[in-house]
C-alpha cells in the first residue's frame, strides 16, 4: 500500500473531519434503519473503512490543536 501525505490548515482538517463524522453517522443510521441485508453489508463495510480512517485522523487533530478542533457547532460564543 503506497503513502498519500497531504498538509492542511487547522481550519481545512476541521471541515474534513465535519464530514467524515457526518458520514459515519449517516452509515451507522442506514445500517440501524435498514431492512435490506445488502445494503447494511454495503454500507457497514464502509463504515469500518470511515471509522479506521476517522480514529487515527481525530487523535492526531486532537494532539495538535486540542479538542476544540471537534466542536462543530455554529453558535456564537
């Protein structure tokens, strides 16, 4: 398996973030809601693979710009 290395902003690895927790979460949805076997195998073999992807990404975030870097709300302080 080759490397892709990729540098981003603070602000950038939040919106990547944003979206592969909203992803997970639509996943795990279909597969809770679903009565079609096929799609729950399809849509819970990505979720492994978003899940695998997201852990990793989200304690490095989390080292190097703390746990502000998961809040997503838009609400004004």
């Amino acid at each position: 398996m080759s490397n892709f290395t990729l540098d981003l902003a603070q602000s950038e690895l939040k919106i990547i973030l944003e979206g592969l927790i909203e992803l997970e979460q639509k996943m795990a949805r279909i597969c809770e809601t679903s009565d079609d076997e096929d799609e729950i195998a399809d849509y819970g073999n990505d979720l492994i693979e978003v899940r695998l992807l997201i852990k990793p990404l989200k304690e490095k975030a989390v080292a190097q710009y703390g746990e502000q870097i998961l809040n997503f709300s838009r609400e004004s302080l």
